[in-house]
C-alpha cells in the first residue's frame, strides 16, 4: 500500500498487468489488465484493480506498474501476486 501511495503521490499513472507463471520475467510478456488508472488518487481503487485481476488470472503471476509522463517511462513496478 505504501508503495502505490508514494507513486500515486509522484503524479504516476498507476497500472495493472499479468504474465504466465514460469517464464522468465524478462522474456515473458505482460498483459495489461484494463487500462492504465489515468490520474487515478485512492490506493484503494487501485488495490481493488490488483485484487479483481488476481481473481479473473489466479494461476498468472500480477504486478503493479506505475507510468511517469514526464520521464516518460515507468517510475515504479513490482510482482504483487507469484
């Protein structure tokens, strides 16, 4: 929660996305789950965005990623479920 809360407060365009388990992080591609939450600001709608995809993909790993415009690249991701 903490973390999502630090990129919300970035400005960051938070992200949900998932992969198939066992393959290699960086050779696997992710899925994004909807669209990214443009200027999204409640930590709870956006754990509640990981939850449902969790839900909908309980055998794919699901992470957080948080877009920076400015830089435009991510500020932020991490594996929430494995």
């Amino acid at each position: 929660r903490r973390q999502i809360a630090h990129a919300i407060a970035q400005g960051w365009n938070p992200a949900v996305e998932h992969t198939e388990k066992g393959t290699p992080a960086k050779a696997s591609y992710w899925y994004m789950w909807k669209l990214p939450l443009f200027g999204e600001q409640s930590v709870d709608t956006v754990m509640a965005e990981i939850e449902a995809c969790h839900r909908e993909f309980p055998d794919q790993m699901v992470r957080f990623v948080a877009y920076d415009n400015y830089a435009q690249s991510q500020g932020m991701a991490f594996v929430v479920y494995r």
